[in-house]
C-alpha cells in the first residue's frame, strides 16, 4: 500500500526503525527539511510493516496514489474536506467511466463471425480460435459473456476470441452441431480441438483453455518438425472433427440444432 509520512509529526532521527522495516527502500533521509521521505511510486502491493515501526505515528496510507496526493494536499492546507470529497467522488466516476470504456473497447475488439467470415477469420487463422456461441434469448450466454470477454482481453496475442450468434448464424451453427448454449469452441489450424459447454466460471475457462491450448501447442510442435508438412493452418480443405464435449457450468438447450457430427463445410 502507498504510504507518505507527515512531516509535521515527522520527529527527524537519524535512525529511522520505519524506514529500516521497509522491504522496497522506498525512504530517504531529507537533511534539510529535517523530516524522512517516502517515494509511495515504490510502495505498490506491499502491506505497510513500517506502519507498525514509527514512534511518532506520523506515518499515513491510503488505497492508491490518487488517495496519497489527496492526503499529501489535505496536510499541506491547499484542500478543504470537502474539496477532497468533491475530488475523491469525480475520481470514482473517472475510474467507473474508464472501466466501461475499456470493457466496450474488448466487446468491439470481438470478431463477430458470421457465413461470410467463417473461412478467414477461423478456419485459416494463424492463432488458435476460440469461438462463443451464444443467443440473445439464453441466459447463461448472459452471465458466462463478460467472463469471455475478460479472458479475450487477458489472453490477447495469444488466442483469437469470436463471438458467433446462433440465431443469426443458423448454418455456422448447423454446421458445427451446436445443440446448447453457451458453447465454447477451440479451432486450430482448420480443425475444432475441443469444446465445452455451460456457462463455466473464470477459473474453469483458464483451466480448460490451458489445457486444451497445451494440446495445440503439441500440434504447432508436430506440424514445425514434420518433414515435408505444410503449416496446419494451410489445410487445403477442413475436416470433419468431432462434437465438442461437455463440460461444467449452466447452459441452455439451441432451438432447432440437430445433433449430429459437426461439419465445417458451410451448406
């Protein structure tokens, strides 16, 4: 946690026991402002063990830097309270409005595939491609949407997320034998690794993908050492792999899917 020391209290020995329980250095020793100092920049995740070593309690914390300044400001007379409230209430609504900016920014970014694109933006993909299948009517699809946006944010440059609508996309739909929602699919080099379905939590995406991502990594491997072998991406024409499988979480039956082996051949 940031923390600054208040230099009115600051009782200015040479030895400060603060300043030697700081596991970062973040203290230095102001001669002639006779008061020690404490870069907060340096602080970041630490759990303060210097708060427990000043004599004087002149030592004071805040959540983030922005609190420090506010603090740094409030000793120095420059801010009433409630220009720090006034403050410290727009400086929430920035955070609020820049969070949701950034949550739209990573929805946008989300490749919606459509019969068109199917070809370009999954199947000859370079990176591997992992595709929600969802509807607007399906709850689950709902809930598991910002989880699948976080991960795409968090995995970028790693995995190629897609959203692909069912309702709108009947024949991509058909053609991959979706007959759940939500639906999660991995592609990789023209072919679909595996699947799950059911609206899994952030901890079981990670898990899943991981594991499904090693078994790429493993076809990357095999398709870089084979002798003669063209890049898996290249395929000449996709085959037909199997259903994805089931997995942990809610999910909600797709109006009209036919359950058969799913086919990346487009009618």
């Amino acid at each position: 946690m940031p923390v600054l020391v208040n230099p009115k209290v600051c009782l200015d020995r040479a030895h400060c026991y603060a300043a030697a329980a700081c596991p970062y250095g973040a203290f230095s020793h102001n001669v002639e402002a006779k008061t020690w100092e404490i870069d907060a920049t340096i602080c970041g995740d630490c759990p303060g063990p210097c708060l427990n070593f000043c004599d004087a309690y002149a030592l004071r914390w805040g959540d983030n830097l922005f609190e420090i300044d506010l603090l740094k400001q409030q000793l120095a007379g420059t801010l009433t309270a409630e220009q720090i409230a006034e403050q410290r209430a727009a400086h929430v609504e920035e955070e609020r409005a820049r969070l949701e900016a950034e949550e739209h920014a990573v929805a946008a970014a989300l490749v919606t595939i459509t019969r068109e694109n199917f070809q370009s933006e999954v199947l000859d993909a370079e990176l591997p491609v992992l595709m929600d299948c969802w509807a607007a009517w399906c709850g689950p699809c709902k809930v598991f949407a910002p989880t699948f946006e976080d991960y795409a944010a968090r995995h970028a440059g790693e995995v190629k997320c897609v959203k692909l609508n069912t309702d709108e996309q009947p024949a991509v739909a058909r053609s991959l034998g979706i007959t759940a929602l939500p639906t999660l699919v991995l592609f990789y080099g023209g072919q679909i690794v595996d699947g799950a379905q059911g609206a899994l939590s952030s901890q079981q995406l990670e898990s899943w993908a991981a594991s499904r991502l090693a078994v790429v990594q493993q076809m990357m491997g095999q398709a870089a050492t084979a002798p003669g072998a063209k890049p898996a991406n290249k395929a000449a024409a996709p085959p037909r792999p199997p259903a994805p499988a089931a997995s942990n979480g809610p999910a909600s039956n797709s109006q009209g899917a036919k359950k058969q082996a799913p086919k990346l051949y487009l009618p």
